[in-house]
C-alpha cells in the first residue's frame, strides 16, 4: 500500500487500463490528467457509474 493513501481507503477499482511499457503508461497519465484525457475519462467513469449506480 502506498503511503500516500495508506490512511485513505478503502477504495473500489472502478477503471482500469494497461500498458505494454512504463513510458506508454506515462504518457496515458499525463493524457489522462489533462484538457481532452479528464474530459474522456469523466464522461466515462459517469456513464459506468450511472449505469452500476
């Protein structure tokens, strides 16, 4: 467990992706965390979680 959510959790993975390397992995976050990716990723996570909801 990572000390920077150690006393955080306990979570639920609701998202997941893989990479084939750490750098494609890197460039998906950077993606992801920005304009366009945040966007992507909301809209997303919305739709499954309002369809789970």
């Amino acid at each position: 467990m990572s000390t920077y959510t150690k006393y955080r959790g306990p979570y639920e993975l609701i998202y997941y992706e893989a990479c084939m390397n750490e750098s494609d992995a890197r460039s998906r976050e950077l993606y992801l965390k920005a304009g366009k990716g945040k966007r992507y990723l909301k809209l997303r996570l919305k739709r499954f979680l309002f369809r789970t909801g």
